[in-house]
C-alpha cells in the first residue's frame, strides 16, 4: 500500500468495507433463501457463493477504477488497460466458445453452472477499462467545462 496516496488508500478502505458488507449480506440472503425457501439457483452451493464473490469483486473492482484507486500512482495505466481489455476479450470468447459447445454448463435444468465462472472472469477483466474509459471522459468533460 505504499505505492498508493493516501486518497487512494482511503477510498480501496472504504469500498472494501462496503464491498466485504454486501458480500455478507449477499451470503447470508443466500444462505437464508435455500434454508427457508428452498431455493438453489446454481448447480451447487458452492457454485453460488462463487458466483456471489465475483459480484462483489466487481462492484470493488469497479468503484476502486471510477474513484482512481485501482492502480497505483506510477502504474502505467494505459498498458495495463490494453491487456485487461484483451484479457477480458479473450475470456469472454471462450466463454462464447464453451457455450456454443456445451450449453449444459452454463444453464442446466433452470440452474446456473460452472461455465458462467468464465464469463465472469472475462466481465471482470473487460469492466476495469470500460470503467477506466468512462472516468477519463468525464473527466475530459469537466476539465473542458472549466
């Protein structure tokens, strides 16, 4: 965390307590649909607390971008963003591929599976520069304005 102001440092804390907070509402919302209702909508239980996780790690991932806490203050942002553009390209295409080929892991009898891990994978990668582009824009815009 040395390489972080401390701006940044404040702002990865506080979206990570939110982020860690939602992660256990989400669990235990979980936790209790299954319990009480009976409900499961993935495959299996881990699979949905996977698949819980990889929200929250987005709304983090995300937050942190827009607020300019996700990298670090000499990290070569654009370089970084061109290889998780591509990153995420690419695991979103195998995704595509997996689902043109076996459709049964992604959704089987109206229960979510374990292909959609790497969509998600691919989401998170591909949403760090489309959340970067977007910041910079608005960024671009107010700086025009003034």
């Amino acid at each position: 965390m040395k390489q972080y102001d401390e701006y940044q440092k404040f702002m990865r804390y506080k979206y990570g307590y939110y982020s860690f907070m939602t992660l256990i509402l989400l669990i235990v919302s979980n936790y209790i649909l299954g319990l009480i209702f009976e409900v499961q909508w993935a495959q299996t239980k881990e699979l949905e607390t996977i698949i819980i996780t990889f929200i929250t790690v987005l709304f983090f991932i995300n937050i942190s971008v827009y607020h300019n806490a996700y990298f670090r203050k000499n990290e070569d942002k654009k370089g970084s963003i061109i290889g998780l553009l591509f990153l995420g390209i690419f695991n979103i295409f195998v995704a595509y591929q997996s689902l043109g080929v076996y459709p049964e892991d992604f959704i089987l009898n109206g229960k979510i599976g374990e292909g959609l891990i790497q969509f998600f994978s691919g989401l998170m990668f591909l949403s760090i520069p489309i959340t970067y582009f977007i910041r910079d824009k608005i960024d671009k815009k107010r700086s025009a304005k003034e």
